[in-house]
C-alpha cells in the first residue's frame, strides 16, 4: 500500500529511479540518456537526449488505444449561451487542421507565437497546435492591456499571433483587437502575420497583408502531424509579474512537463482517464495552462472550458450547474471564486438544486485560503478540500495533499506537505534552516523535480539573480512561511513586491512605474491592502509635484484609468490618495510593509531606521480618510 511519506522519501533519495519510473507513462520517440543532467547550466536539465511531443501524448495517444470518442473538452459558456463537446478524435482533427494553418504560414519548430484569447476552445487548439509542430506559444491573458501585450510580444518575438475578436464579460464585450493592433504599434518586433477568430458579438476588422481569417485559414489547411522535440525544447513562455515593469517569461520544457503533470493528476488529484476535470481559471494562468489543457488531456480525462464567473452567470449556483450537468470530479479554483459564492449565498440555497454526488474533491490554489473559506466549502460540499500551494514557476503543486495517493489530515490555513522531487526548507536570513514553528523564507533544494522553469526566456542571467543569488544551492519562491513539527507548510506572505487580487498574480513595482509616468507625480508607493473577497487589492499613495495644484480626484481619476490602459482591468486598481510626503528610511528605502499593516489594521512599531516618526502618523491620517483600517 502507498504512502505519502515513502514516496516522498523516495523521491529525494532517488530521484533518477523515481522520476525515470514516472516517465514511463509518458510516450517518447527516443528514450532519454539521462534523467536529470545537473551540470547544464543554469540549474540543470531533465530527460536529457530524450525527444517526444506534447500534442501526441494529450490527444493522438488516447486516439491509438482506442479512445477517440470519449470526450477531451467540453465548452460551456453561460455568456454567450452557448456549450459545445469535442472527441479526443474532433479534438485532435480541429489541432492538427490549425497546426498546418501555422505551417502554412511558416511557424516551424523553435519559432514563437503568441496567443490572446479568451475562453474559447479555440484558445486550447492554439496552444496544442504550437506543441504538435514544435513551436513554443507565449499565452497573455485577455485582461491585460495593449503596453503588457507589446511589452510580451517584444521580448517573446513572435512570427505569429493567434487572437480572437473579441472576449466577454459579464458586463460588456471586450474588443481585443483594437488591443492587439495598438500593441503591435507600440512593439518594435512585428509579428508577419496575425490569425484572428472572429466572434459574433464583435467582428473585427482585418488589416490587409498582416491580418487573416482564423476560419478560412484552417478550413484550406492540410492537417499537420506531430513533430519530435527534444525533451528539453521549450513548450511555452509564460509571462508573470515581477518586481519590475518587466515581466518575467517562465519557459516550460516539454518532457519534465508532461511527465510532472502527468503524475500529478492520479497522485495529487486522484483522477483517472475518463474522469471530467474541470480547473475554473482562465488559460492566461498558469493553472489554465497547467489544468485547464495539459494536465486533463495527458491523463486522457475530459476538461472543461468555462467562459464565465462564479456569480451573476447567472447567479452565484453557476459552478454547481456545471458540476452536476457535467458529472465533474474534481473542481479546482482559486479561493476568492468560493468568497464570492459564499458572499452571495451564504447558506448553500443554489447549491441545494443541484446533484453534486459524482464529485469527490476541491482543490483551491492561486492565492492564500483563508480557514474561514475553506470551512466554508468543506460543510458545504462535505468533500475533502485542498488547498495546494505552487505558483507560475513551479508548473504543478508545490505543496498538496496528494488525495490520489492517500488522505493526510487537513489543516485550514496550510496547503499541506511537499509534494514528490520537492525539498522544501524555511531558511533564516543567514540561510540555516528555520526552527520548526518558525517564520522564513521558503525554498526549495536544488534541484527542483521535473516540470519546474529551467530558465526565463533568454535571459539566464535574468534567472539566476531573481531565483538562485539569495540563497545558493536553492530556489528562492518569493514566498515566506513557516513549516511545522509534522511538515505542513504555513504560506504567510510575499517576500516581494508582488500582490495578489482575486487569484492574480501583480507586480505593485509595475503600478508604481505607470503611476510615476504620470506628469504631476513626483513620487508614489503602491502596495497591496487586505480585501475581504479579493485577498488583496492595490492602493496607491502620491506624492505631487512642487507647485501642482490641481483637484486630487481629477488627478487620481487619472491614475486609476492610466493603470487600466497601460496594465489592464486585472489590476483592479481604483484606490489612490495624494500625501505630503511618503515615509522612508534614512536610507531612502520607502517603508511599504509598514503601510500595509497600518492599512489592515494589524499590530505595528516604528521602525528603528525611520528617518522622520512623523510620516507615518500623516500616512495614518490619509489611509483613515480611505476607509483603512476597514471596520
Ligand atoms: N478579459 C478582460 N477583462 C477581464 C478579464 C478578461 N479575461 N478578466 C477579468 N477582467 C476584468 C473584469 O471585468 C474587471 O473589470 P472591471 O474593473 O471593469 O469590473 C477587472 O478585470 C477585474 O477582474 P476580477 O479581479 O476578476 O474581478 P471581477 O469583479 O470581475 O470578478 C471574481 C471577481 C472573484 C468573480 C473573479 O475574480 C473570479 O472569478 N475569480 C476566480 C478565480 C480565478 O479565475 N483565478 C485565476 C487564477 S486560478
Ligand atoms: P502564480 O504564479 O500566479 O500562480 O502566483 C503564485 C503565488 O501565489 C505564490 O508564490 C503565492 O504567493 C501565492 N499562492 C498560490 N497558491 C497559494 C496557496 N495555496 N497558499 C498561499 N499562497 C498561494
């Protein structure tokens, strides 16, 4: 009988044997030479000399055993009323006619492109014809702005975009093109040509030459096949925020990948093929990436692409509709979509109508799960909920409870145990391991298990100064917690600049550089403050330019609408306020983690090296006049 401890156990003692045996699932053109290969630079390679394609083991796979008529994905979108199911056989034929499309235009192995589109089957397509001919996609979610797409398509160099017309929210239609044509203008790379699906709810027009019917262009295409790569090729970039403007482009490898996510799926979600799973984020995520296309269609099960919101499409039973009508499994979401059921309908009624019997888990990640939340959910659905801990980087879970190996007891507040190939250790700031019980900095031993960035996108220098200076030998996540005397892990906060709003990764130093472009700021700080359903939502203190008269809402109205052209919506920020002075150290250092306890209302003390005590009492003031500490 397994267990988690022996597992885990074995794969840091062996983890050649344990991962190598774990490839064994994954189909390979060639065998790998060597597993794991820790002299290639920068952090050590997976799979070595092995060569496979992705595509092949999501779709074409299942195909050959026997499985082309169960269902790989089923679209279900309450915002256009529309539901659609596609075969592993449907699937694979939609793929392969869209990979020669790429073909045709000259997208060969090796090459970029980059996709921006909403949550339409089409966008999975994209992503699996990239894989199947070799080409690395770069994802950006549609909630980003026209200055972040150019920002990715200038350093991902793309010689195609695949985009839709337009994206849909509950509120309104969202035209992407106009967004992606100023992009484009504002990027100094050019992609050659553009592929856009037209959507009814707004066509766009097509710029002759650049521009081509993403329908016409499929419909004349020869399917194309599946290419090998190597192992150690990258998959796809995914841009995250960073303490910067620029954002960072995590590469996937193809091989570690699909062996990690592979082994994921029974061992952490407990699903086999044939099951529905069903990641209710956005493919512009890592979790979308991760669970919503790879995971699901390596494991042969069937997965859901849901173009909607957990309330008010129609009402706050929307994910319980599509659980039942589905026969979902398992359901994995990021905590703030069950705050905002919960806000909506706090005691279950929806949940009521619908038969959730087939389920058997939640798993929630993405942001911190507040217990509240969690035992909220739990008496809800009276199934196990998990909450797991990975971020962008990582690919997969860091930290779980592996449901399909065994149960370990769960604990509201920790996201569990390490997770296989993971040694995860708290350090202190002079790197010795942390007490148990401790509060510190979270990493995780060289080397990391397969799966996890081997690099950012060229930039190896890039990789090394944010992840591997702090702490030699090991992978600094960004994250600080505490791990307990039974190795259940405690994710507190961010050691950095980076905020989390409704499960969205955003760089506070990427608000403050659009902020500071502003013509009558002098200076700013923004930082994230504690929201009840988003977890954290950014606010911004200004400080104005001598001789700078103008009203303070004109200018904050200001503000706010310049984030939301330069970031995008996503960044949710709507909160600024104008101060004298902003407070620092003697050293200049601008004290942000000091406001941010004041903001939420937690204990605080003067820091030692404040320059002047009486910043901070104006600060106080100004943050009262918002609203904070909230009630
Ligand atoms: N394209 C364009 N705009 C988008 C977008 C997209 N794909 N996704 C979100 N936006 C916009 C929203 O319309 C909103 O605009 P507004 O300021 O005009 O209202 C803004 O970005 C902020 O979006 P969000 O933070 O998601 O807030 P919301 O109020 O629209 O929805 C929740 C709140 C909780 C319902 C929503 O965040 C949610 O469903 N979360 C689920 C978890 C999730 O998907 N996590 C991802 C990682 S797992
Ligand atoms: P992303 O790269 O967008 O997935 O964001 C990763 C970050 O989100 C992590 O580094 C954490 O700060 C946070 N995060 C994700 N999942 C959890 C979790 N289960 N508990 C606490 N924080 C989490």
């Amino acid at each position: 009988m397994a267990d988690y401890r022996s597992i885990y156990q074995r794969s840091l003692a062996d983890p050649a044997g344990f991962w190598g045996e774990a490839a064994r699932d994954i189909d390979w053109y060639k065998p790998w030479s060597t597993v794991f290969d820790g002299d290639l630079p920068p952090a050590g390679r997976w799979f070595v000399g092995g060569e496979l394609n992705t595509c092949h083991n999501a779709l074409d796979r299942h195909i050959a055993a026997g499985a082309g008529d169960r269902l790989a994905l089923i679209y279900d979108s309450p915002v256009t009323g529309q539901k659609r199911r596609y075969t592993y056989t449907e699937l694979r034929d939609e793929v392969a006619r869209l990979a020669g499309a790429l073909v045709a235009h000259g997208v060969g192995k090796g090459d970029r492109v980059l996709i921006y589109m909403p949550m339409i089957p089409e966008a999975a397509m994209a992503m699996l014809a990239c894989a199947r001919i070799g080409a690395v996609h770069s994802v950006v979610f549609g909630g980003f702005a026209a200055p972040e797409l150019a920002t990715r398509i200038n350093d991902a160099q793309p010689k195609l975009i695949l985009a839709a017309s337009c994206g849909i929210e509950p509120n309104r239609v969202i035209a992407y093109k106009p967004l992606l044509d100023e992009a484009i203008r504002l990027s100094s790379h050019k992609p050659s040509a553009c592929l856009i699906k037209q959507r009814p709810q707004a066509e766009a027009p097509l710029v002759a030459g650049r521009d081509h019917d993403w329908d016409t262009a499929v419909s004349r295409a020869q399917p194309a096949g599946c290419v090998p790569v190597a192992a150690t090729d990258p998959l796809y970039i995914l841009y995250t925020s960073g303490t910067t403007g620029q954002p960072k482009g995590v590469v996937r490898d193809n091989g570690g990948h699909a062996v990690a996510l592979y082994w994921s799926m029974g061992n952490i979600y407990g699903v086999n093929a044939g099951d529905v799973y069903w990641a209710a984020s956005d493919v512009g995520w890592v979790v979308g990436h991760s669970y919503i296309v790879y995971g699901p269609l390596l494991k042969g099960c069937t997965t859901i692409m849901y173009e909607g919101k957990p309330v008010g499409t129609p009402d706050a039973g929307a994910f319980w509709r599509v659980i039942s009508e589905h026969g979902i499994k398992v359901l994995f979401t990021a905590p703030t979509a069950f705050r905002a059921i919960r806000k909506e309908d706090p005691d279950g009624k929806l949940l009521r109508q619908y038969d959730l019997s087939r389920m058997s888990a939640l798993f929630l990640a993405g942001e911190r799960c507040d217990p509240e939340t969690l035992n909220w959910a739990r008496a809800m659905l009276d199934k196990p909920v998990v909450d797991h801990w990975w971020q962008t980087e990582t690919g997969w879970a860091i930290a779980a409870n592996p449901l399909g190996i065994e149960q370990l007891e769960i604990k509201p507040g920790s996201p569990a145990v390490a997770m296989p190939g993971y040694d995860v250790r708290v350090l202190d700031d002079n790197g010795k391991d942390a007490p148990a019980g401790d509060l510190g900095s979270i990493v995780i031993k060289l080397p990391m298990p397969p799966g996890c960035l081997p690099t950012l996108w060229g930039n190896d220098q890039r990789f090394i100064s944010s992840y591997l200076t702090a702490f030699p030998g090991h992978y600094l996540t960004g994250d600080a917690g505490i791990k307990d005397a039974n190795g259940y892990l405690w994710i507190m906060s961010r050691t950095d600049d980076v905020i989390n709003v409704a499960g969205h990764r955003l760089s506070t130093g990427a608000m403050e550089e659009v902020l500071a472009g502003h013509p009558d700021v002098a200076e700013c700080a923004v930082f994230g403050v504690h929201d009840e359903m988003k977890g954290q939502l950014p606010l911004g203190l200004i400080v104005l330019k001598a001789g700078v008269q103008r009203d303070e809402k004109d200018i904050v109205a200001e503000l706010v609408a310049r984030v939301r052209d330069h970031i995008g919506a996503v960044a949710a920020f709507k909160q600024a306020k104008v101060v004298a002075r902003l407070p620092k150290t003697r050293s200049g250092k601008i004290l942000r983690g000091t406001m941010v306890k004041i903001a939420d209302g937690a204990k605080w003390s003067m820091p030692a090296t404040i320059d002047d005590p009486a910043v901070l009492k104006e600060i106080e003031t100004s943050l009262k006049a918002l609203g904070y500490p909230r009630a």
